[in-house]
C-alpha cells in the first residue's frame, strides 16, 4: 500500500561498547548508569561508560522496537542521550510478614530491570517470621521461620537472588531490623530479646532485643560480621524504627540500667545507646548504613555519611523531614510516599508519580543529598498470590 | 443433610444442587494429618442456605475476560457455594458478544476480534456453571451504557445535537424510533434461547437524558405523550416496551434500582438490584414496601478495593437491616458481590475477587447469628488455604 514505509537494509546487530570493564563487579551507589544509543541507516550503537549503563540502554533499546502488522520488527531512528536523575532506585519487598518462593523475587527482579530500578531492598526478617537461615546461628530460622524446611532463604537461595539482581545491574541491600521488629528472632536466640515483667514477674512476652547485656552486642557482632561477607554491597540496612518502649520500661534490670547510666525516663537515650554500638560494629566490619528515619529523629550519632531513609507521612509532612534530614547534612532516601502496600481504589499510581523528592526547602547542596528513593511493598497482606498484580 | 459415621458417609438431599453444596462441605472436612492420611471427623449437618440468590458480577466490557479467568471463578464460585454468575456482559467499552442475529455488533463492538465470546464460549461457561450448580444470569445493559452498541448497529443510539446540528456523538438507546423495538425484539429472542435460566438482567442504570434532552425528535416525542420534561417518563416508558418484550418470551427481569426509582411500571416478580451505597436500607424498604423482590449489592462493591481487612466490612453486612415488616423480608431473595472490571483484567483479578467475596458467600449463605469476626477469620484463613 502507499502508505507502507520503504524498508532500509535490515539491522542485524547493536554494537554495544563499554569503555570501563567489570562485567565480574557489583553495582554500586557511585556506579555510573548513564548511556548512548544511537540507531540510524545501517548502525546501531550503544555505548556506556560502565556495563551498569550498558544494561540500562540496552532495556531501553528492547523498548524501542515494534513490530508491524506482517511481523517485521523495526525501530525508529533516534539519538539517546540518558542518565539516571537519582543514583538510588529501589524497590523494597518484605519477605517476613509473608514468605516470598525464590521464582517470586526473581520474577520482582525481572520486572525492575525493565523500570531500571538498581536496588533491591530486601526486609528479610521481622516480628512474624525468620526465614534467613543463618550459618552462625542455624537455630535462628529452625526456630523463627514460619517452616524451617519450606519457608526458608538457604545460603544458595541468597547467593543467587544476589547473582540474579547483580546481573541486571541491581544491588541488593538487606535489611536486619533491630532492636524492634524482632520477635522471631527468640526463639532462635535465647536471652536476645527483653523479657517483659508484668509487676515483678516475667510475663512471658518478650520486646526488643534487650540493650544491657553483652550477650547482645557479641551475638550482634558475629550475626553482621555473616550476613557482611554473605553481602557484598557496601551498604546494610540496619532498621531501626518503631522501637516500642514499654517493654524496656516494665523490666528492672533496664531500669536499674537506665538509672546507672543517668538516662533518667528517656528511653530514646537507651536506644541510641544500642544503635551507637551496633553502628560501631557494622562500621568496624567496613560497611556502610541506611537506617530508618527514628534514628536520625532520635539524637543518636551518627556517621556523616549515614543514609537516613524517610517513611513516615503522619506527624511531620515528609518534605520537612526530608529537609530536616538534608540540612544536618545526612544523605537521605525516600520512601514515605510510595508505600504500594496502601492500595486504594482507582489510579493512584498518578499520586506516586507526581511526588517531587526534592520539593522541600533548602540549599543545592542539601537537594544533593538526596540519594533516591524506594517503593515500599510491605507483606502484611501481600504474597505470591498477589504480589505481582499488586506491585506493577 | 450429611452424615458422617463409620463406616460410610451418607450425603441426602432432595435436589442434585443440593448434592452440590453437600459435597463441597463433605470436600472441606476433609483434612490431612502429619502423615498423610486424610481424615474427616465424625460429624452430623442439616444444612440450607439462608438466601436464595448469591451472585458474584463479572464485568467483561471494561476489560475482556479470557473463558480460562470465567471459569476458575465459577470454581471459586462453588467453593464459596455461590449459585449465580451474573454476567455483565458488555457496556459502553466493548461488546464481547457474538450475536448470531446481528454479528455486527461484536464485529465493530469488541476490543478485537479475537476478544469475544462465540455462541460455543457461551455454552462452555452456562454448562461449566450448572455443573457446579450455578446459574448464569447475562446482562444486557439498556437504554445506558450502549456506546458499543452503536458501532455495529446503526440507528440504535440516540445522535446528540447541538442545537439544530447533530454533533457526531450518540447517547442512549434511541427511545422514539420503532426500529429500537424491533431490534431488541429480535435480539432478546436470541438472548432468550441462548440463556437458559429464566431470568435476564435488564439493566437500566445511569442513563444520562442530556443527550436525549439535545435531540429535536426527541423533544417532539416528549411532548405528543405529554412527558413534559420529565425524561424520567421517557425512560420508564422505553423500559416498560423492553420489559413487555422480554415477558413474551416468558423470561423473568431483573433490573437496578434506577428503573424503580423512576417509577417504571414493572411486573411483580420483578427483581430490583439495589446498588447504590447512600442510605441502601431505605431503598430496600421501598422496593419491598412496593411488594417488589430485591437483591442486595450497595455494600459489597468489590472493585472498591482499600488497604487491609476489608473482608470484615463486608461480613458485618446485615441485608434484612431495614425497617419492613416480615412479609417485605421475605422479599429480599439474596445478594451480589460484584467486581466491575474498570481496573480490572485477568492478570488481576482472581487476587483482587478472593477471599474476599467469601465474607459475602458466608453472609449469603449462613444464618443471622453466625457474626463472630474472630471465629470467621480463623476459618477464612484455612478456606483461603484450601482454595489456592
């Protein structure tokens, strides 16, 4: 027909160049994604600084192509210049509230890389469940895993969603949540957690991980210095939020700790002074952090190049924390309005897209410190059976 | 009434539908032990369902349905033992389908010609259903929610004007034309013999008159039959010709509440779906008070999703928690979970229906007094094991 465009001499190959090598290498915060792709008459050329950026215009490249009514796949011509505006795109998936099958997180890894997404946070453990089967401490998952034969990341399930992601260009962050959050971490670890008094008498309902004992830090240290080498990136996410005091306050020993170390009634003193050691270790192990913002909020001190990860969206409006965070000079992430796990009716996908990280006040060098920011999909109702359609 | 003893099990009942819901309750006793072997303990039920109509809606013109997504649901359907699928056929977005007396309409109606239901689609899904004890109930949405409708089928819809131009766009189903009634005359006899169930959902919902208001015809219609303004009466007055259609070929109606509301004359055995979430208890009064069945949906819209257990909201649902007496009671033969497909495909949809339509599969089928939120969800968590 005269409307059928004249094919040019079919293009059989992309040349894709890469000036830096380190196809065995990680990904990283510092890692360069930017790329150019050039399609014209009789040559197509990608080219990138790194293989991260490589990947990023070859997705973009599999993106370009379309195929006509007689199945003849064509692209157009087209001069790409691209680059990541924020060097920490992640998604957060929480595998303790529901155990999340290996194909699942796979599957998740797949579909970020066609979004080039380039973090996977994975919130491995929690209050319900421990399904990471430790080497150190194996009974931490045959105890706290919801099935210690079927509901479990064994060493190879780890080391190769690591493999999987790092082949898409994508870091994976775990998180090991404490001193809250860690009930099923117990039973797997006796004496680890606080015991709660109802009066003078333990009730049986156990709290955070209890602060005044040494037990804790060395039970500390060995569990980072594993989940450090089984890691390899930089950077751990060490939680930190929503510690809830009254546990702490019901036990005499943290009282008679609290009065010996002149923290008077301010629990928030007995949490950073936790967080201060357990920072001191995981840098001592030379790994970086993220913690959550109670941290930051909380006075404890902090390194200065400690990611402060923004969620909440109730008291403070997060801009202002954003900024808060920014203006004392912490790099920050993201996240508190882009929880998926809050499903609404209708196309709320517009409300995440129209958020502005960066819409806070403050100078340039604090808009620079704005690292990036993840989508959160918590799992208090979310698994395999719905994760998929729920998150994309 | 299923007896559960050594060494036999006697399941009785006096219809083989009652067989159904039998086995499906025999099906959920059933459990495994640590070893293996399955056990079911020694038990004895007198069983019926509370309401006779317990529906789930499938809306397959926002979105195509593919037969394979229909027919799990009809499984999870008798799962949850409902017994009727009210298909929603088409709409405005799409018709899906395949008339053998006017091809055209799913020929220029559907998305694409390879997302339609053939008459051979339609028997799969009405046989898949009555064997597991489920009626299906097809709805043809009329005068409202038709726009497909005109791509196939010239001079159905009414043309807007502006002023004494028309203006390109159509309205509802043309109201003044013969050829209206004639149409739906010979498409209801298809409708009639392809749907054996003897109900046949009418719609009637929504109808926008500002298009009907635009248009000279109309307006001169208007005035012959003395409607005045009120396009409330126009409307009654083209439901009551497809209503009387409908009736000759000896089908039942069911229509929403839209169509009572406006005062329509309607035949007693009427079925009016009330939907329409402000203050459901009194509509539901007045529809029983006008002597007319009712059909409960207004709190059970399930495409309105939100964050968490909103399974508990539909539980807590009481349907005879409005003022009538015990006769208007009587009226109100059941309900419908519907999941209207504007956000809606196969890639989502089983997910986003279920468990959640099982808070009102128990609520439709159970007695008043079993309420406890605690107790339920204890059971629903196992039912949603069994069913995945």
């Amino acid at each position: 027909s005269e409307n059928e465009p004249s094919w040019e001499t079919p293009c059989s190959e992309l040349l894709v160049y890469v000036s830096t090598p380190g196809c065995d290498g990680f990904p990283s915060l510092d890692s360069k994604e930017s790329y150019k792709l050039s399609v014209s008459k009789g040559s197509m050329l990608l080219s990138a600084e790194t293989v991260w950026g490589a990947l990023r215009g070859l997705e973009t490249f599999s993106q370009l192509i379309g195929r006509d009514e007689n199945g003849t796949y064509y692209i157009n011509e087209t001069e790409i210049v691209d680059f990541p505006r924020f060097p920490h795109r992640g998604l957060l998936l929480d595998t303790s509230r529901h155990y999340l099958p290996l194909r699942a997180i796979l599957e998740t890894l797949d579909v970020m890389a066609y979004n080039k997404f380039n973090v996977f946070h994975w919130h491995i453990v929690d209050d319900p469940s421990f399904p990471y089967e430790s080497s150190t401490f194996p009974e931490l998952s045959k105890k706290g895993a919801f099935n210690a034969m079927t509901h479990v990341y064994t060493a190879s399930d780890v080391r190769a969603v690591i493999e999987y992601a790092r082949l898409r260009g994508i870091r994976v962050i775990p998180e090991f949540d404490t001193p809250g959050h860690t009930l099923s971490w117990g039973p797997g670890a006796p004496g680890l957690l606080t015991p709660c008094y109802l009066g003078k008498a333990p009730s049986g309902v156990y709290g955070p991980i209890n602060p005044i004992v040494n037990s804790t830090y060395q039970f500390v240290a060995s569990l980072f210095q594993e989940v450090s080498s089984v890691f390899p990136d930089y950077f751990l996410h060490l939680g930190g939020d929503e510690v809830d005091f009254t546990c702490w306050q019901s036990n005499p020993q943290v009282l008679a700790f609290m009065t010996e170390m002149g923290f008077g009634e301010d629990y928030k003193k007995l949490e950073s002074f936790y967080i201060q050691r357990l920072l001191d270790i995981v840098s001592s192990l030379g790994k970086g952090y993220i913690v959550w913002q109670e941290v930051f909020d909380n006075d404890v001190k902090l390194k200065p190049d400690t990611i402060i990860h923004v969620w909440k969206e109730n008291v403070t409006p997060y801009l202002i924390e954003m900024a808060n965070v920014t203006r004392a000079g912490y790099p920050a992430l993201l996240s508190a309005p882009w929880y998926l796990n809050r499903i609404s009716y209708g196309q709320d996908w517009i409300a995440a897209y129209k958020v502005e990280p960066l819409s806070f006040q403050g100078v340039p060098e604090q808009k620079a410190l704005v690292m990036g920011g993840e989508a959160c999909m918590w799992g208090e109702y979310v698994d395999v059976t719905n994760l998929t359609p729920r998150l994309w | 009434h299923l007896t559960v003893t050594e060494p036999v099990a006697i399941l009785k009942a006096y219809e083989v539908w009652g067989a159904l819901r039998g086995l499906e309750t025999f099906s959920q006793l059933v459990h495994e032990d640590d070893y293996g072997s399955f056990l079911v303990n020694e038990s004895e039920i007198n069983d019926f369902p509370r309401f006779a109509h317990r529906g789930v809606l499938l809306d397959t013109s926002r979105h195509y349905l593919p037969l394979k997504t229909i027919l799990t649901n009809l499984d999870a359907m008798a799962f949850n033992k409902f017994n009727v699928l009210h298909w929603h056929i088409v709409d405005d977005q799409s018709f899906p389908y395949q008339s053998i007396y006017f091809p055209e309409l799913s020929e220029k109606g559907a998305y694409s010609s390879n997302l339609i239901y053939t008459p051979t689609d339609i028997r799969l899904v009405i046989e898949y259903a009555r064997l597991r004890g489920i009626r299906v109930i097809p709805e043809f949405d009329t005068p409202g929610h038709t726009q497909s409708w005109g791509k196939g089928q010239k001079d159905l819809l009414t043309p807007c004007y502006n002023g004494k131009q028309p203006t390109g766009t159509f309205g509802p189903v043309n109201p003044v034309w013969n050829t209206t009634y004639d149409f739906m005359t010979k498409f209801f006899k298809e409708i009639s013999s392809v749907f054996p169930d003897t109900y046949i959902h009418l719609g009637g919902d929504e109808v926008d008159f500002s298009c009907w208001k635009s248009n000279p015809e109309v307006k001169e219609f208007m005035k012959k039959q003395g409607f005045g303004t009120d396009y409330a009466k126009l409307e009654s007055y083209y439901v009551q010709n497809i209503l009387d259609i409908v009736s000759s070929y000896n089908k039942g109606q069911m229509v929403w509440q839209e169509v009572f509301d406006h005062k329509a004359q309607l035949k007693p055995d009427t079925v009016v779906q009330v939907w329409m979430a402000n203050n459901y208890a009194h509509e539901l009064s007045s529809v029983t008070g006008a002597g007319l069945t009712a059909l409960l949906s207004a709190p059970w819209y399930l495409d309105y999703i939100s964050y968490g257990q909103d399974w508990k909201k539909y539980y807590s649902v009481e349907p005879l928690n409005f003022p009538g007496s015990e006769k208007q009671k009587k009226l109100l033969i059941g309900g419908e979970a519907c999941l209207w497909g504007e956000f809606v495909d196969a890639t989502n949809l089983t997910p986003r229906l279920w468990p959640r339509a099982s808070a009102v599969g128990e609520r439709l089928w159970s007695s008043s007094n079993v309420t406890n939120l605690q107790d339920a969800y204890k059971r629903l968590i196992n039912h949603r094991c069994l069913m995945l």
